[in-house]
C-alpha cells in the first residue's frame, strides 16, 4: 500500500496473540496483492485495465467496492473510488485493512493494541492500566511540531492532507485538487470512516465543520490554507 505499517501491542504475549500477529501481517500482504495500485497485477489493476471483469474479481473485492459506494452517499459525493476517473479504492482501503488487523488481535485476546498504517491508527483498549492512548497531530505547517493530541480509548485517528504528497486529493465534483484545506484529521470508533470522512474533509473544505457535526461519534480538526485552525 506503498507505507510503513507497525503493531504495538501491550498485552501480556500468548502463543495465540503471537500466532494472531503473523495473522494479521498475512492478511496486510493479501490486501496489498488485491488493491495495491503500484501493482500492475492486483485485481484492482486489472480492472481499472479492463483485463478483469468485476464478476471474476474475489468476493472481498466486491466488499469493498461497495463500501465505497456508501462512502461516496455518506460524504455527499465528496469521496470516489474512481479519482481522476480511473479505479482507485485506496482512500477507503487503507484505514479498513487496518481495521481489520486490529480486529483479528483482538479476537486472540489483545485487548490494547495499537496498529499504525502511514499514520493512521486504530487502537484497541488503553496504552497502560489506567492510561488512554495518547496520539500526536502532525503540524502540516511547521516539519516536526505538533498540532494537537488525542487522548482516549478504543477509538480510530485518521488524517489525509497535504504535508506529505502535496495536493493529491481530487474534488470528484471538479476533478481539480482540493487546496482549501492543508489537512483534516478525524477521530472516531472505526478507522474505516474515519479514513473516509478525513479526506471527504479536505475535499469540503470550510463545509467540513457543519458537515462532521452531524455525523454521532465522529470529530474533526482542520487546518485550512488560509491561517486559520478550526475543529469541532
């Protein structure tokens, strides 16, 4: 998926979290032969070619092509696995790969765990008996410095922006980059959505306030081009 990923696990090791570990790597490398677009032989590749029908493709394909046709309802046409008119789920695959990973540490009994794909977290439970998890927001205006930080528990801290590809995120209602915003973090219980609404954030632009609000479980940090912090 063409980032780092890390797992950080604070439970107690078992045979079945470390069995769970490997797990969830295999499963990290299975999604990166399925829609990786720097590959030119994942499926997604070869049905953006045409080389592959969508009725050949694997189940898990179809999953998320729909997720991202709901993605695209639930942020008002702000979101599209077709950027620049050409397949490209990765908005969307990233933070749900995570996800995933997570759930399957947790389901072998890693109750607090944190899995990190390119900065976007998905964290299970406490970073210590009685600690929240404590996350640093990257200043897209000042290399090094920090924004802000999240606290909390059991909780999903996605942010897309600027700082490090420049303006790659297209408008789909303009095809043009969306330059309002210089980045959009969001928080919330699933990294799936969270990833998501990050990005239809920056697509918004100044909208994206009112628009977060409305959204139970979910919040929002910005800053726009312009000097100016704004956050729910």
């Amino acid at each position: 998926m063409g980032t780092v990923f890390s797992f950080d696990i604070r439970d107690r090791p078992t045979p079945a979290i470390a069995a769970a570990l490997r797990e969830a790597v295999v499963w990290l490398h299975h999604v990166d032969r399925l829609f990786s677009t720097y590959r030119p032989d994942s499926v997604i590749s070869r049905l953006a070619r045409g080389t592959m029908t969508a009725g050949r493709a694997p189940e898990v394909v179809a999953h998320v092509l729909d997720l991202c046709a709901e993605a695209a309802t639930r942020t008002r046409g702000c979101f599209t696995a077709y950027p620049a008119g050409r397949l490209d789920p990765s908005g969307l695959v990233k933070g749900w790969a995570i996800e995933e990973a997570s759930r399957i540490l947790r389901a072998a009994g890693a109750a607090n765990t944190c899995v990190n794909g390119g900065g976007d977290l998905q964290l299970s439970g406490e970073a210590a008996p009685g600690t929240p998890w404590r996350v640093g927001v990257a200043d897209p205006r000042r290399p090094g410095r920090l924004l802000a930080t999240v606290t909390g528990r059991d909780l999903a801290v996605a942010t897309s922006g600027t700082a490090e590809r420049g303006c790659h995120i297209i408008d789909p209602r303009t095809g043009a980059p969306a330059t309002a915003t210089l980045s959009a973090t969001v928080t919330g219980p699933h990294l799936t959505w969270a990833d998501v609404y990050a990005t239809a954030a920056v697509v918004l632009g100044p909208e994206a306030r009112r628009w977060i609000a409305g959204i139970p479980g979910y919040a929002l940090l910005t800053v726009s081009a312009s000097p100016r912090q704004r956050a729910t």
